[in-house]
C-alpha cells in the first residue's frame, strides 16, 4: 500500500519496531470476506466457510460473494462483518452470564449491536445509538431486520444519557476513531488521516467517555473499542479511564493459535487485532469495570419516577382506533407484549420492559422499539415491514407466498409483482427460502409492494453468482 502517509508509516514503525514490514505486507493483501448469522433465524446446514475461532457464529468465506443480492441478506439471515470485531461475543460470553440493560452507544451500522443481541442471556435489553442521522437510519434498518423484540434505536448524544444515572448494567463504546485500521477497507479512510486528526479524535473519545460513565452501574462493564492502532486511541484512553474513573481492566481468555496481540503498554489490559497476525481487520478492544457494588436502587428509583404514559401523544389517546385483534396475533406470544398505539402507529413492547419504554422514550430521541406492528390508515392497519422481519412473528397465522429467487429480486427493488391466482386477496407475507421479507397487498390482478422504499435494491443489474449460502430457517 504505497500511498499511505509518511508521517502514518514513521508513528507505525516506531510503534511496531521489526514487525513493521510484515504488518505493511498485510495491508497490500486482499481483506478476507466473513458473515455472522443470525442465531435467531438461520442455522448451518452446510460448510458456510471456516469458522471464526473468537465467535460462535462468525464464519470466513471462501470468496466475497454479491450480498446485496442475495434474499437472506435482507432478511436478517446473516451479517456482513469483519471477522474482529466478532471478539464482542468472546467478551459477553465470559463476563455476562444474566439479562442486562446493555447500550451501544455508536453503534452504526450495527454490526456489534447484532452481535451483541445475540450473544447477551435472552431477555437482555439492547439499546443501540447513534448520534449522526443518516447512519441512524441505517442502524434503525439493521436492527429491524436482525429481528429481536428486545431492541430500542435511538439517535442521541453521549451527554444525553447522564440523564439516565445508573441505568445500564454494561455500555459498549466503539467510538469515532482516526480509522486506521480501516486502510486496506476504505481507501478514504487514508486520504482522511493525519496526526492532528489522531489528537481530534482522542479529544473526542474522552469527552464522549466522560458524557456518558455516569449512565453505567457501578460494577458495570464499559467496553471500549477503535479500529485504530495509535496508542492515544488505545492504551493511553484506557490509562484515562482507569486514573479518571478509577476503571478496572479485566482479562478475557483468549487461543495463542488466533495471533491476538496484548496491549502495547504493561500496564494495560487490551487485546490488538493487527492485520499481520489476526485474520481481519484492525481493532483494538479492553473490557473496563466501574468501580462499586451493583446497586438497583438507583435505576429504581428512575423507573418508579415513569407516569402511565411515556411520551405524549401529539393526538389524544381517546382519538387513537383499537388496535385489531387480529395484529395483535401475528405474534406468536401476544400475551407477553404491551401493545402501545402511538399516533396510529402500533408498537409491542415486552411487557417485563414496559416502563424501560417509557423512560427510555421521554429522556431520549427514539426511531424504534419493540416490534412495529402496523400503521393505521382510515379504517385500515397496514402491517409494518418490522413485523414480517420479527423473530416473534407467528407466521403460521399470516397467509405466506414463497417466491423464487427472482420474485425475491423484484420485490426487494420494490418492483409490482402478480401472486398466483390461489394467493388470498389482502396482506400476504413474502418470503424465500422460508426467510419473511416483508408484506405485499394482493389485490387479485397485481399486488402492491409494500416494502419499504428508502431500503429497496437500486441496482437493476443481478450479478450471475448472488450469494447462496448453505444456511436455513431455523
């Protein structure tokens, strides 16, 4: 990689000493392809590649197949992710055994929120965020379609959540970083990078560090993270932490065999992804205790404070239509849901986080939560695309038409397409390969796409080899 900035290569070459050349090698090779699935949707049923050794889902691919056109991809199947920053699993496995309030504070566009809903104890509560709004959007997109009911998105500040003193158990912070370790990934990223670029964002981190730690329980875990290689990104904002907050770093266990490098400063627990002794990318990661006993009390006490209602409704509540029956059974467990008719959207809540809604949803700028049921419409409920992509969805209750790989195509472009003649009139689910994608409205001659349009395929070409990947609905 000859164009990389020379004042990069000095800072580098310092830092990596002998094993500079090597590491400068690695960045010219070609970036391995790696997916996570869906634990919750899919199951192997085949070999879907060489498994991640630090992720229990994580798989390399033998070539980068066409993704984007490729049906499961859509559906929440799988996730395109590069292979360190699966390392999230490996650390929630170790050191979170019950449910937890958890947030991802950056979080677009998703991958280690995914991650983290699926590695957390069922029951945990994911809130994911993300400050900027176009990749808020992206991120509420993702989320959507991983598919779980427990799962809120917002689009905040760090400071925002000091608002919420004590509230969650454990907060990952993969923070705004100079994205070195994205080289070989985005030639942009090294048109974008210099020195006082590195200071900017280490100045950066620690104000977003700092905005945030009194949302964290004591005794709770900050999982800090940059795909970076500096050490005033890495080591010296853990040394931060630990000499501001008095943050303890913990170790997590680890193969010699996956080449995980330790932190380049004795003095700090952290665990290194280089790109010339880990398969993947560059990432830099360190596991953090907040000093102090658990204490309830405290998030309590914040909950106990949440009226009846959450937010407001700009309509009153009296003026909002019932919410059919019939929407409320498309969940295979409606019992276990508050259902919440918001400006004639309808939303399922968990009910064992009800008043974490209300909370959640007066202090923060919220883009979805739960399961989105339907939108009303005059008399009509118009299923949401949420609803068809939810882990929760009874689909043995909704009629269900099961299209062909270019059926699928069409409709993610959002193009007409015409069911059979058997197909009932009204809302029929879409899938392939048992994979809901979303809802169509069949009207007998045509049916109308009903996905949504800010997601839809733009590129009319279908490449010839589309991803197939040797996984199934579970």
């Amino acid at each position: 990689m000859t164009n990389l900035p020379q004042s990069f290569i000095d800072r580098t070459s310092h830092l990596l000493g002998d094993d500079y050349s090597r590491f400068a090698l690695a960045l010219e090779s070609e970036l391995p392809a790696s997916i996570r699935l869906n634990p919750a949707k899919s199951i192997p049923t085949g070999e879907v590649g060489e498994t991640v050794g630090w992720a229990t889902q994580g798989y390399y691919l033998p070539s980068r197949p066409s993704f984007t056109f490729d049906p499961l991809f859509h559906a929440g199947a799988y996730y395109v992710q590069e292979a360190a920053s699966m390392f999230l699993n490996r650390v929630i496995n170790q050191y979170i055994h019950t449910p937890v309030r958890y947030l991802d504070l950056c979080a677009a566009p998703g991958g280690k929120s995914t991650d983290a809903i699926a590695s957390l104890p069922a029951g945990s509560l994911v809130v994911s965020n993300e400050v900027v709004p176009n990749r808020a959007y992206i991120l509420a997109e993702n989320i959507i379609k991983w598919g779980s009911p427990y799962s809120i998105v917002s689009r905040n500040e760090a400071a925002d959540f000091a608002r919420l003193e004590a509230y969650f158990d454990v907060i990952a912070a993969d923070v705004p970083c100079s994205g070195e370790g994205m080289f070989r990934k985005d030639p942009d990223a090294i048109a974008e990078w210099s020195p006082a670029g590195v200071t900017r964002c280490a100045e950066r981190q620690r104000q977003i560090l700092t905005d945030v730690w009194d949302a964290l329980r004591p005794g709770g875990l900050l999982i800090y993270s940059t795909c970076t290689y500096n050490l005033e990104e890495n080591e010296e904002m853990v040394l931060f932490l630990m000499k501001q907050f008095g943050a303890t770093p913990l170790a997590v266990d680890t193969d010699p065999a996956w080449g995980i490098a330790p932190a380049f400063l004795p003095e700090v627990t952290a665990y290194r992804f280089m790109p010339h002794l880990t398969r993947g990318e560059g990432l830099f990661m360190a596991v953090l205790q907040k000093p102090g006993e658990p204490d309830e009390s405290r998030r309590e006490r914040l909950l106990s404070t949440v009226a009846t209602s959450g937010k407001r409704n700009k309509k009153n509540a009296s003026a909002q239509p019932a919410i059919p029956r019939e929407w409320q059974q498309a969940l295979a467990n409606p019992d276990g849901y508050t259902f919440v008719n918001d400006n004639d959207t309808v939303t399922a809540i968990p009910h064992n986080y009800e008043a974490d809604y209300k909370l959640l949803s007066r202090h923060l700028d919220l883009l979805h939560a739960g399961i989105t049921i339907a939108t009303a419409k005059g008399k009509d409920f118009i299923p949401h695309v949420a609803l068809a992509l939810s882990t929760a969805l009874a689909s043995d209750k909704t009629p269900r038409f099961e299209a062909d790989l270019p059926t699928a195509l069409a409709y993610l472009r959002r193009e007409s397409i015409v069911l059979p003649p058997d197909q009932p009139r009204g809302y029929v689910l879409i899938a392939y390969r048992q994979f809901p994608l979303g809802w169509v409205k069949n009207l007998g001659n045509r049916a109308n796409n009903l996905y949504p349009q800010e997601w839809r395929i733009r590129s009319g070409h279908t490449p010839d080899t589309p991803a197939e990947l040797s996984i199934a609905h579970l």
